[in-house]
C-alpha cells in the first residue's frame, strides 16, 4: 500500500487499519469494515482508494503466485515488470505469448513448405527440360543415321552401277581385242582380272568401313534409347 502512505506514523497506522478490515462482498466489491470504513471516513480518510489498493495488492500477489506455479517470469510472460497484474492477467500473457510461438513456428513450416515445393517444381522442370533435349538429340541422331544409311546404300548402289558399267566397258574391249589377236587378248584379260582384283579389294574396304559406322551408330541409337526411357520414367 505503499501509493497511499504519507509518511506520518499515525495516519499511515489508521490507513493499515483499514487496510486490513477490507474485504470482498457477494458482488465482488471490496469494502472496509464498517466500524473502520465509519471512522476513517469520519477522519478524512479516501476509504475506496484503500480498498481499493488492498484489491490490486491482492491481484498482483496472485499474480506472483501464479507465476511462480507456471514457471514464468514477467520478463519471460512478454509482462510490464511494474504493472499492476492479476493472476488471469498473467495466465492470458502466458497462452498469447504460446499462441505465437505456435503460429510463428506453423508460419516458418509453411515458408518451408513453400520452400520446398518451389525447388521440387524447379528440379521437376531441370528433369523435364534435359528429358526433351535428350529425345531431341535421339531423333537428330535417327535422322543422322537414316541419312548415313541412305548415302551407304546410294553409293553402294553407284559402285555397283559403276562395277557394272566397267565390266561391260572390258568386255566390249575383250572382244574387241580378241578379234584382232589372241595373245593381245589373253594379255589384256591379265590386266583385267587384276584391276578387278583391286576394284574388289577396294570395293570390300569400303563396305566394312560402312559396316563398322552403320553398327557404331546403332549402339549409339541403343544408349541414347535407353536414356530417353529413364528419363520418360
């Protein structure tokens, strides 16, 4: 009661007096005595404000209790350290003080969260967009290798147009030259086994160098199918 005290010894003891004959009634309204209440009004004494000091000396003891019996401080509890305190006040502090603490961590779980399905969506894209260029590299090297397919074939064919031209071309000169002499003839014939001998030999070398490319490019065409079907995955 200390906002009340004068400083003199007999009106200070007077106003403890009071002081300590206030009570609650029914209504929840705190009284003095009525002996008490009588005389210290008689005397000049402001009656309501000691009982009504006794009510915040007991809220505010209530308010310790109960902060002693949760294990909080004012400082902890986000309380004015000077304020007058009830002990509902104190509890309230204490739940809107969790309730934050509750909603400040479901607000940092749900930036997470946000955090997460962002990067989830990106990596998701990164996955997609290698997808589609590695099925765009498989249909280039298809399309490559169908061309290099087309151009053995086309000059394979042109060889054999041309193995087929020369032949005929010889056979018109061994006639030709058999009709003039046998020994020309049989001569010439040499000559023509061994350019065919070398047109073959050469004709052979280019073959299994196609060959080769032609299955290099199929085991290439394999992997990169392979690849395109883990990323379909």
């Amino acid at each position: 009661m200390a906002e009340l005290k004068t400083g003199n010894f007999l009106s200070d003891w007077m106003q403890d007096r009071i002081y300590d004959t206030v009570t609650e009634d029914a209504q929840g309204k705190l009284n003095a005595g009525p002996l008490m209440g009588a005389l210290g009004g008689a005397l000049g004494y402001n009656v309501d404000a000691i009982a009504e000091q006794k009510g915040i000396d007991v809220d505010n003891k209530e308010a310790r209790t109960m902060l002693r019996q949760l294990g909080e401080t004012r400082s902890s509890a986000g309380l004015d350290p000077n304020a007058d305190l009830s002990g509902a006040a104190v509890v309230s502090a204490v739940k809107k003080r969790d309730k934050q603490k509750i909603e400040d961590k479901e607000d940092k779980v749900r930036g997470q969260q946000v955090d997460d399905r962002n990067a989830g969506f990106t990596q998701q894209s990164k996955l997609a967009d290698a997808g589609y260029k590695a099925a765009a590299l498989q249909g280039q090297l298809g399309r490559q290798a169908a061309q290099d397919q087309y151009l053995h074939s086309t000059n394979t064919q042109n060889a054999r147009y041309a193995h087929e031209r020369s032949e005929g071309k010889l056979d018109r000169r061994h006639q030709a030259e058999l009709a003039d002499s046998k020994d020309s003839l049989q001569m010439q014939m040499a000559i023509m086994q061994n350019d065919l001998a070398e047109k073959r030999m050469d004709y052979d070398r280019e073959t299994r160098r196609m060959d080769k490319r032609s299955a290099a490019i199929a085991q290439l065409m394999s992997g990169l199918g392979s690849l395109g079907g883990a990323f379909a995955l």
